[in-house]
C-alpha cells in the first residue's frame, strides 16, 4: 500500500479526526476508515457497498463513467480481439502476458488437469435430471473439496497453484457433465487435442452415435465470451469468494460460494433472464409497452441485461459482444435473427428514453451474450454456468491476491442496529 497522500478530516460533537487518504494509480483516492470505531467510535453505513473499496488490487480497472475496463492494464477490446482465454487467465493470474514458452507450459499444466475425478460422476447421477445447471455446479465444485485434499492447504503456495490450475481446467468439465445430464446424454471425456473453447463444445455437443467437428466459428466465439467474462473487480461473487476465502476455508468451497452468488438475475443470472425477456417481448411492435413497465416503479419488471452498478456508460464488453452477435449471427446464416432484432430497436429505443439517459443505463455484458449462446446451441439454463466456467479464472485471481496479501483479516462488517434495546423474558402465561 502507498503512503496517505493526504488526510481527510471527519468532524462532529465537536470534535475532528484526521483520515488517511490514498491515491491509486487510477481511479478515486480512498479515505482510511480501519481506525474509524477505535478512535471516534462510529461505524460508517454502506448497505451495497456503493462507496466502499473492500481492498486493494492489481488485477482489473474499471472506469465507469468512460466504459473502460482493464486487465492487468490491456483494455479488454484488444484481448479480446487480440488474445486468447487461456492467455488472459495467465495475465490475470501472473500479471504479465507469457512468453511463448509460458504460455506453452501453462495450456499444458491447464489441459492436463481438465478430467475430473471419477467417482464425481456419481455426484451427477444425484440429481434430478431437471435440476439447474447452476445448482449441479454448486454441488460438485463444492465436493472438490471431498476429493482434492492435497490442494486444500491455502498456506501452501503451491497448493494454491495447484487448486487453481485444477478448478480452471475442470470447470468446463463440470458444466458440460451438468448440461449433458440435464438432456439425458452420456457425459463426453475431455480432449487433449482440442484448444479450450473447441473443448468446451465438444463434450457438450459431441455424441457417441456420430463424430463431431468442433465449428472454428463457434469454437473462437466462445473463447472470445470466455474472455468477456473473465474477471471484473470486486462485483458480488467476487466479493463473496473474498469474504469466504478470508475465513481461511478451502479454495473449493470458496469457489462455489462464488457460483452460488453469481446465480441471481440481478448478476450472472441475468443472461439467462435477458434472453428470456426478449423472447416474451418476442417482437419489436411490443418492445414500448416493456420500456414502460420497466420505468413503472409499482412493477417489479426490469430491463435485464440493462444497467450496472459501475458502468455509466456502455460496459465495454457489451460492445464486443454486440460486434460478436453480428458476426456468428451472420456466419451461421441466422444474421435476421428476430431476437436480435428485438435486441438492437430495444437497446435503440431505451438509450433515446430519458429514463434510461437520467438513469444512465446501458446495455451489460448480459445483454447480447445470450443470443449468440443460443445460436451456438445452447438452452438458456447453460447460460449462466458459461459464465460462471468463464469467471472461475477472475475468481481465483481475486482469492490468490487476497490470501497472499499478509494483511489479509477475516471480513466482518458491523451493522446499524434498529432492534430492540435489551428488555427480560416474559414467560408465556403472561403474555
Ligand atoms: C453483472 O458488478 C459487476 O461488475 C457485475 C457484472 C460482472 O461482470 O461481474 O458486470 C455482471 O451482474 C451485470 C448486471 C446484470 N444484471 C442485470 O442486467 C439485471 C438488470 N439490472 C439491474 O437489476 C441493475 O441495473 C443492477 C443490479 C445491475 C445494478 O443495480 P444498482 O447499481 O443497485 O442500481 P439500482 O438498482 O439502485 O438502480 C438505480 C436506478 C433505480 O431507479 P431509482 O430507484 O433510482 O428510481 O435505476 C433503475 C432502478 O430502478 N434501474 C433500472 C434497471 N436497472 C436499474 N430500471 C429498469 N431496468 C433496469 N435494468
């Protein structure tokens, strides 16, 4: 941590405390509570955590008022036209681009842990064959820790390397279990021949009646959604990943606190939300009747894939994926999809609406994504576990950083308290 650049003076009843402050290399300065409650004896209140830096970090800069996002500093449009996944979970979680002989090194350790144990495909046949994705996910990631005790010790440096290598490598192993489970079709091994993505789409689609040829048009799609995905600062399954992780327990349990987190609709769940409402909008003459529920504040219904805490401007990625949507639309000859046409006069109309420009909501990285997954093949239930394979890297980035930052403390925020003062039993004939 810098020196304080400068102190700010908090003043009340009468009395004045002097805070650090610290200047980043980019973004806000911050203001140095961690004294706050011993020396002046207030908490300070962020329900939200709109204003509350939780750490410090290297990994990603978010500039939301530009839409600017960067990884280690490259801004995420040119790795994602650029680089590849795997390559940016190496930038994510060493700081630097590889070498050609790293890179070479770090595909090979990656693609020689993508099989997961095999007694975990029990775990599968465990569920309902209707259960969510996401809820499958959850379990068995959780269950790592059942079985990968010798990566489990987060004091170990190298047990750490080796939880991270294994829970990058595996996950697009576990999601396409959980897919394939979900529509009754024998799980596919892994293949060392096949690249990350191509991987990924061939122990989803393959089957064992035919041979399948993994679509170089489909395959770079998905690596560049990887990419989109990968790690975005401190949102909420990041967050919760950090706090699970500061309690000291195992990287696998952390991890899948993360996916439990990243389900909701109002986070990673809403790709899946996303292109479900524009399939009940389902053509562009009902696309004003939404935008006016969507400003109406007696009605619960939200825009999905709009908005974003820290984005007040377009989510870079958004623009990317948009880009992407024309270009795999147009490759697989579905170019006059109607949901994306839905898409593009909704995203034209809401961006010309006052509500939305006062607001400053813009399309997020949900927006376009589903479209192009469903394209790609998949139902909307693979959605968020895609992005939750895709963050896994951002997540252990995050955890990595954290538990080898020696001031690392367990989380534990305090509260503004508006229950009862203390007040004696009253037994129950008496009440
Ligand atoms: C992700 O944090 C991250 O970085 C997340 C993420 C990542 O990569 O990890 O970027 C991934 O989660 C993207 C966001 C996906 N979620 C959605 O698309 C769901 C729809 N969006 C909203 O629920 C909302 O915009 C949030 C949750 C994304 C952000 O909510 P905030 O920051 O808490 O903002 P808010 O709810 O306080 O909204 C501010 C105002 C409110 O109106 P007022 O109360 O001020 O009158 O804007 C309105 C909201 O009602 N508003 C919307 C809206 N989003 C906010 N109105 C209609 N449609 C929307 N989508």
């Amino acid at each position: 941590m810098t020196d304080p650049a400068k102190t700010a003076t908090l003043s009340f009843d009468g009395k004045s405390f002097e805070l650090p402050m610290y200047s980043p290399t980019a973004g806000p300065d911050v203001v140095d509570i961690r004294k706050l409650y011993a020396d002046a004896g207030v908490f300070t209140y962020d329900p939200g955590f709109t204003s509350t830096a939780s750490c410090d970090s290297t990994i990603t800069y978010i500039d939301g008022g530009e839409g600017v996002l960067l990884h280690r500093g490259y801004p995420i449009d040119q790795l994602a036209s650029k680089s590849h996944y795997l390559e940016v979970c190496y930038l994510l979680l060493y700081g630097e681009l590889p070498t050609a002989a790293q890179l070479e090194d770090f595909e090979t350790r990656v693609t020689r842990h993508t099989m997961i144990h095999e007694q975990m495909h029990n775990f599968f046949r465990g569920f309902r064959r209707d259960a969510h994705p996401m809820a499958t996910m959850v379990g068995v990631v959780g269950a790592m820790s059942a079985f990968y005790h010798d990566s489990t010790d987060i004091n170990d440096p190298w047990q750490r390397e080796v939880a991270s290598i294994r829970l990058i490598a595996k996950m697009p192993t576990i999601a396409a279990m959980a897919y394939k489970y979900s529509i009754g079709q024998p799980f596919n091994y892994p293949r060392n021949d096949l690249d990350y993505a191509a991987n990924f789409l061939h122990m989803c689609f393959a089957v064992p009646a035919e041979k399948y040829e993994v679509n170089p048009i489909l395959s770079r799609a998905m690596d560049r959604i990887f990419i989109l995905h990968a790690d975005h600062e401190q949102n909420a399954s990041t967050s919760t990943v950090r706090l699970a992780s500061s309690s000291g327990a195992n990287p696998f349990a952390c991890i899948a606190a993360g996916i439990a987190c990243l389900w909701g609709p109002a986070h990673g769940g809403a790709n899946q939300a996303c292109l479900e409402m524009l399939k009940e909008i389902g053509s562009v003459d009902r696309i004003p009747e939404y935008i006016e529920r969507a400003k109406d504040k007696n009605d619960p219904f939200r825009l999905m894939g709009f908005g974003h805490r820290v984005y007040k401007n377009f989510d870079p990625r958004a623009k990317v994926m948009k880009q992407s949507a024309d270009e795999v639309l147009d490759l697989l000859g579905v170019d006059n999809n109607p949901l994306l046409q839905v898409a593009k006069e909704l995203e034209r109309i809401a961006l010309q609406d006052e509500y939305f420009a006062d607001k400053k909501l813009f399309p997020n990285v949900d927006f376009y994504s589903g479209i192009i997954l469903e394209a790609m093949g998949f139902p909307t239930s693979m959605f968020t576990p895609i992005f939750a394979l895709s963050r896994t890297v951002g997540w252990i980035s995050q955890w990595k950083e954290m538990i080898g930052d020696p001031q690392m403390k367990i989380g534990r925020p305090r509260q503004l308290y508006l229950g009862e003062t203390q007040r004696d039993y009253v037994n129950v004939e008496d009440r």
